[in-house]
C-alpha cells in the first residue's frame, strides 16, 4: 500500500485541510451501468480517490425497465410510478435515487444527471387505432416532429440523411426516436403530411391531475414543486388559460422539477446539436447572462430558488469560472461537431463536452507522424479552459489512444476533466448501438489491478490542478505545462504562484529530457531554488532542484508531475501507531467496525488497492476498518500533522457547524471548492524533537544551525541562550 493512497484513505468521512492549500478542481468521473444502490455503497471509495463530481445517467423513466434511460418516456417518473411495465428504472426505485444523492453530498460530491429534451422514446402517438394521442404522458402529437398520413395516422421521419444539412439535423430523427419540436415560437417546423410542411403548435393544460407538478399559482406568486403547494386539480382547471403550455414551456418545467425534486447541482445536456441554441437560452444582449428565458435559463431559476442561492445577476458566471464559489448548476452539452456551430450554445449558457480535443488526441498520440506541438497552451485543439470537459471515452465510445497520457492531460490542464466507468457490470450488445451500450471502459477507476494511475492523478489534481495554464514546451514527443494561482495575492511573483508542473512523454520507446523555463524559482545553489517532489506514480516519488528539471528524463510513455511537497501526516506519530485524525466519543477514542468494499462482477478479483490482510484474494472485494461512532454529541477531532502544516480545518459530511460557534465558516455559494464545508479547528500546539542532556555535560549539544536555542539550569535556575 503507497503512502499516498494510505493517507488519502483517511478522508473517509473527515476531510481535512492542512495550510499552505490547494485548490481541489472539480474531476468528475462519468459513472454508467450501475445501480444507485451500489454506487451509494461505494460513495467513501469514490470520495477517497479524489472524485469531487458523478456524471450519472438519466434517472427518468425510459421506455422499459431495462432502458438505458435516453429513450426517455416521462420526465417526471423517476422510478416511482407503476408504468412501462415496471415500476423502478434500470437503476432502482425514487428512494434509492434520493439516498444516492444524499450520500454523495454528504461526501461533497456533486451529481450532474444526463438529460434528455431532443426527444421521447420509439413509439409514435396516434400510429394506429391502438397508440393513444396521449401515448407520453402530458404531450401530443402536435409537440413532436411527425407525418400524418391520409388516413389520419402519424409516423416518425427518417432519420437525419445528410449531416451537412443543419435543418435536416434539427428537424428529423435520430437514432429512429421521435423527435420533439423543440423550437422556440408557436410554430411547429416538420409536421404534416411532407417533409418540412409546418403547422402551429398546440397550447393545453398537460398534468392536470398532478398539480404538485407545478410551482406558482395564477398569479405568478412561487409556492414551490409538492404536494405541499397548496395547488389543486381543481385550482388548475379553473385556471385552465394560466396553466396551458407550448411544449417548449413543459419542458422547461420538467427540468425545474427534476432539479427540485432530485436536489442535483448540474445536468450533461444530450445531443444539444439537434436543438437549436435560443430554445436553451439567451444567446445574446447584455441581460444574457441574468436572464431567465429558455431551458437553461429556468433550470438556474430553479435551482436559486431550491437551494435558497441570490446570485439573480449572473446564472453562469460559476458554470464557466469554477475557481469562483459556485453558486449555479453545472451544465454542459453533447455536441458532436458542425452543423450547426458551437459558438451559440456556449453563449446559451453551457459547457461543452471537447471532442474536437479528443478527436485530435487519437489521432496524434501514438502515431509515429503525430505531434503533441502547441499542446502545452491552455485549451489548445479544443475549447477554452472555462467552455471544456474533457473526455477519453463515454458511453458512446470506448476507443482512446494511449488512454494512460490522455487521462493525464484531462486532470492536469485547465478544464474539467473526465474518468469513464461502467462499474465493472460490462453491458451486452445493443441492437442499433454498434456494440455494447454502455460502451465497456474496463478503466481501473479505483485502483483495480493494481494500477494505481488513475488515484494518483486524482490526488495531483485535487492539489495542484488549480489556477491559469502556461506552457513551457511542446513538440512531437513531448508537452510540458504548469498551473499558476495567483488568487490570493495578484502581486505575487509567477515563482510564488507556480503550483504544479506537469511533464508528459509520448515516445514509448525512450525517455526524453527537455530544456525548458520553468515557473518556479530555480537559482541553483541558493535559498532561491524550490526543491520538488515528483507525485508521479511514474519513477517513484523523488525530488529534483527546480534548476536542474532540465535534466530530468521524462519515462517513455510516461508522465511526472512536480510541486513543492504539501503537508502531510507525521511521520513520528504513524511509526508509533497513530492516525492524522483521532475521534474522541466522551473522552475516549472511537472503536473501528469492518466494511466490505466489492468491485463489479467484471472488475478485479483481487480488488484490493490498499493491500490491507486479505484471506480471499479471488472473490473482487476487502475489508476495510472505519471509525465507528455511536452518538453525535460530546464528539472531538484531533488532527496532527507534520510541522509544514500553518493550519488544520474540517469538514465533517458535506459541511456542518463543527466548532460550535453557530455558522458555518465556509458555506456553500460563499466560498470556493477549498474552503466549502471547511470549519477552523482550534490550535493545540507544536511538538519537536525532545532534547535530553548528557550524563556528562562537557558532552551536551546544544543549539542547532540557524536557530535560537534556550537552556535552562535544573540546580541553579538559570536561563542561557545559544544564537542562531
């Protein structure tokens, strides 16, 4: 067991902070194929390893107990009602889903689930005598995108034929799902007896059975989603005008419930090519930013409203900037290239996933004629750092060349970046699909197999993957790049703000070594030189002056990652036995109790990242021991650390008042990723080496090099001094 990855175990429900800090970034991990109920038991794990965000997909109903969940069938069913033949999703009940989340946010990881708004699932409303009008819950057929025949029937369209066909892309099908009119306005673009006959769209009351469906009363006055609202069937019937809506303005409300309802802090966008951006939100004007208008723009409202936020002036600042106390939903967008452009839906309010960047990876890493030159420049071959997540593979697609070094990239520059894992429950062949759906990732997220790259990368990026990019070499082999913060003091020098450096190789056949400036300070033979520590699961952990990186031989096919070393748990302390952190129950320290962490059915039979005693090494699981307290009060945290440490915060779950001092220090909304949660322990004290004299005193050494040194005289009470 590494001691990085021993020391990071120690966050398992007790995070805590030990000064000079780092910023986390946010590094999210796309987490597919799996039950909410198993991912809720593997929350500790996932917090442990440094993930600070779950992709997760869609909660809603699809159209089977078995759908993946983008043949979305009724948005407000999120595994709670008796329909489809089933009454849970593929992925468990609405009380799982709400515990899931719960969980996660204990752990303060943030939940974006995947979002669908382009369409509905494959049948098609009114197709024969058998298909009601109403076939989708609260939609008819004027809302999609369909043909009537003679006989006044509907089908789907074709699929989209030409993708070059910007129209064709937003008004026919994908996928053979039907395709919803999404467009702004009263006018329905592809509905009628031929391709691209138009007719107005229909505007009716469309849950009026469900008035806890809806979040204001007639007039206009907020009275929140529930059954608590005080809303009516009848109430709404009687305001029957009040309540009709396009099918535009239900979907806005669905997401505002699915917001309320799940507590989720983002949504990833699906297929947001095939919609066009002003049905999103406003793509321009000074207002666009506060504005509320179109999907995106009520989603935020909503989500002010839910958490209580006040933020009315800017619903994205904190979706592009996530160095800023976030205090908006995460959103970002699936869009698979041109036709239509990128620019309008970055402006509609959302992120994008970067797979003009990925493209470009896989075809450049491991090529003999491929070139990594510019890639050391912040969001070089794909989106700006405050527009992009970064992905190696997805759901949709497994294929990543040298997987290893794009991983690397995604966490370490400027952007949010992505980790893939169906859990190890590889899904079988989906008809239509290509291959399995989800796709395979068989990616060691946790360290399976002994691989422990992906835990390592975590730990740099929680630490140092933080402030601006700047590129210090690129060529075909090699890319060498630092981050630089310099939020807490503008002034400072680039040497006092350089806080990581990242070296990457992607020559498989030898190292390379590169001469190149580097940001820290690098004055060989002085004071002046940082001394680094290579973080690196590549080599081993080792340190190298600053001034001499140029002679540093990056390994083939590798990486190394340098800063200055971060304090840590002392060293003196575990030799005898002792823990950073010590819980006290009523004075006395808490006892353990034995969990059992299991892999998927297709992961690791040895699952066992931190190589703790282990009697079967082939059923996929270990035991791990883990405080054990049984009553919340007269509770007390003892945290030690080595003497690098300035100062020791907190957090206990998700954040909670610790101290006692009747606030939350850092509360969310008010404080960046650092310090939410965080709450300031009291100061102790400082422990050093203790000092003993010699039997004889002829023989005593007192005093040390560059520091004042004080003795006393047991038998005569006198104090002298040794200089520094």
């Amino acid at each position: 067991m590494s001691d990085s990855l021993r020391k990071r175990a120690l966050r398992l429900f007790l995070p805590f902070l030990m000064f000079p800090v780092s910023l986390p970034g946010e590094a999210m991990l796309q987490y597919f194929n799996t039950s909410w109920a198993e991912i809720t038991g593997r929350m500790p794990e996932l917090a442990e390893a440094g993930y600070t965000s779950l992709w997760l997909p869609p909660p809603t109903k699809g159209s089977g107990g078995l759908s993946v969940g983008y043949d979305l069938w009724d948005p407000f069913d999120l595994g709670g009602k008796e329909q489809r033949g089933t009454f849970s999703t593929r992925y468990g009940t609405e009380v799982e889903l709400h515990r899931m989340i719960e969980t996660a946010h204990r752990f303060g990881i943030r939940v974006y689930f995947d979002n669908i708004m382009n369409h509905r699932a494959f049948d098609v409303p009114g197709f024969n005598d058998f298909a009601p009008h109403d076939l989708y819950p609260g939609m008819r057929p004027e809302d999609f995108h369909i043909r009537r025949t003679d006989d006044g029937y509907y089908r789907k369209w074709d699929n989209v034929r030409e993708w070059w066909s910007e129209w064709q892309v937003q008004n026919l099908g994908l996928a053979d799902l039907i395709d919803i009119a999404t467009e702004p306005g009263t006018t329905n673009r592809n509905f009628g007896a031929w391709e691209g006959a138009t007719t107005d769209k229909i505007k009716f009351l469309r849950h009026p059975n469900n008035p806890d469906y809806y979040c204001y009363d007639a007039n206009g006055t907020y009275v929140g989603f529930g059954s608590g609202n005080g809303l009516t069937s009848n109430y709404l019937q009687q305001n029957e005008d009040y309540y009709s809506e396009y099918v535009e303005d239900y979907l806005n409300r669905a997401v505002r419930w699915l917001l309320d309802r799940t507590k989720a802090d983002g949504l990833r966008l699906d297929a947001v090519k095939h919609i066009t951006p002003d049905f999103f939100g406003a793509t321009f004007g000074e207002d666009r930013d506060r504005s509320n208008y179109g999907y995106l723009g009520q989603a935020q409202e909503q989500f002010n409203l839910t958490r209580g936020y006040s933020d009315w002036n800017n619903h994205r600042d904190t979706v592009f900037d996530t160095e800023l106390p976030r205090d908006d939903a995460m959103m970002f967008g699936e869009h698979l290239g041109a036709p239509p452009a990128v620019g309008d839906y970055l402006n509609a309010g959302m992120r994008l996933l970067d797979n003009d960047l990925r493209h470009h990876l896989n075809s450049q890493l491991g090529n003999p004629w491929g070139t990594l030159a510019g890639m050391d420049a912040p969001g070089s071959h794909g989106f700006a750092p405050g527009s992009s997540v970064m992905h190696a593979q997805s759901h949709d697609s497994e294929y990543a060349a040298r997987r290893e070094l794009q991983h690397a990239l995604y966490l370490t520059r400027g952007g949010i970046g992505i980790i893939y894992s169906d859990g190890n429950h590889k899904a079988g062949i989906l008809k239509g699909s290509g291959g399995a759906f989800p796709r395979h990732a068989n990616t060691n997220f946790l360290g399976q197999w002994g691989d422990v790259r992906i835990p390592n990368l975590l730990y740099f990026h929680e630490h140092f993957a933080r402030g601006y990019q700047v590129g210090r070499w690129s060529d075909s082999d090699v890319v060498i790049y630092e981050r630089v913060d310099k939020r807490d003091a503008p002034g400072m020098s680039d040497g006092a703000g350089t806080v990581g450096l990242i070296m990457m190789n992607d020559n498989y056949s030898s190292g390379q070594a590169r001469g190149f400036t580097t940001g820290f300070p690098a004055v060989g033979g002085t004071d002046d030189d940082a001394y680094l520590y290579n973080y690196s699961s590549y080599g081993g952990g080792f340190y190298k002056y600053a001034s001499q990186l140029n002679q540093v031989v990056i390994p083939a096919g590798g990486y190394f990652l340098f800063s200055l070393r971060s304090p840590e748990a002392s060293d003196l302390w575990e030799r005898i036995g002792g823990h950073p952190l010590t819980i006290l129950q009523d004075g006395n320290a808490t006892g353990t109790v034995s969990v059992r962490r299991t892999d998927g059915p297709d992961g690791d039979p040895g699952f066992n990242p931190y190589g703790v005693p282990d009697a079967n090494l082939t059923d996929f699981s270990y035991e791990w021991e883990i405080p054990r307290v049984t009553s919340g009060s007269n509770l007390t945290f003892v945290v030690r650390a080595d003497g690098s440490a300035e100062n020791v915060l907190l957090k206990l779950d998700g954040g909670m008042d610790v101290n006692g001092n009747g606030q939350r220090d850092h509360a969310p909304a008010t404080s960046t990723d650092v310090y939410n949660g965080y709450e300031q322990m009291t100061f102790v004290g400082r422990q050093g080496p203790e000092k003993f004299a010699a039997r004889d005193t002829a023989r005593n050494q007192i005093g040390s090099a560059g520091a004042e040194t004080y003795s006393w005289n047991a038998s005569d009470g006198s104090l002298a001094t040794t200089n520094g």
